[in-house]
C-alpha cells in the first residue's frame, strides 16, 4: 500500500463518482487493498490460499485488460511507424558535355 504505484489499488473505485455506469457490470468481483487489509484485519481469511485468492483476482483483471487492449494498439503504432522504404532511386543521367554533343550532332 506505501508503493509509490500502489496509490491506485488503495481503495475501492468509486464508480459512481467517476461515471463509470457499467463498472460493475464488467468488474464482477471487485477488489482493493484497503479491502484486503479490512479482511485480514478482521480475520475473514480462512486461509492464505483465500487472501492470495483476492490479491491475484485483483492483479489478474487490470493485467487481462490492458493485454486485450494492447495488442491492437501495439499494431496500430507499427502500422503508422513502420519504416517506410523508398522506390528505387534512379540516377540522373550525366548533362552532356561540349565533346558528346558535337560528336553526336555530327560535326
């Protein structure tokens, strides 16, 4: 909870205050470290097992959002950032010199 990052998983989200309408509707279960900490301070633990239940529930859905969300952004950056390779150069040819004209004239 004193992490630095560990700021956001503090306390449970508040849903409502931040419009999120359909929050609970996608996070069917869910979990904070404040919440976490209550449980263990209020022994409803039965067991370690049940306490790492909720933590890795906790971790498991933020880490399964962004890897879905990821991919097509990832593609997208390498679709707009990929190098782009130019056509084949053609060389100018060489401005003719006084010799090559009049030769070529026939003079």
């Amino acid at each position: 909870m004193k992490h630095e990052d560990g700021w956001v998983f503090n306390v449970p989200v508040d849903a409502k205050g931040f419009g999120l309408h359909d929050y609970h509707t996608i996070v069917k279960e869910p979990m904070d470290l404040g919440t976490v900490k209550a449980k263990l301070g209020e022994g409803l633990y039965e067991s370690p097992l049940d306490f790492a239940e909720d933590v890795h529930s906790m971790a498991k859905f933020p880490l399964s959002m962004f890897e879905e969300k990821w991919v097509p952004i990832e593609l997208q950056y390498h679709n707009l950032h990929r190098e782009i390779k130019p056509a084949s150069v053609v060389e100018p040819l060489p401005a003719p010199t006084p010799s090559s004209v009049s030769s070529a004239c026939g003079a």
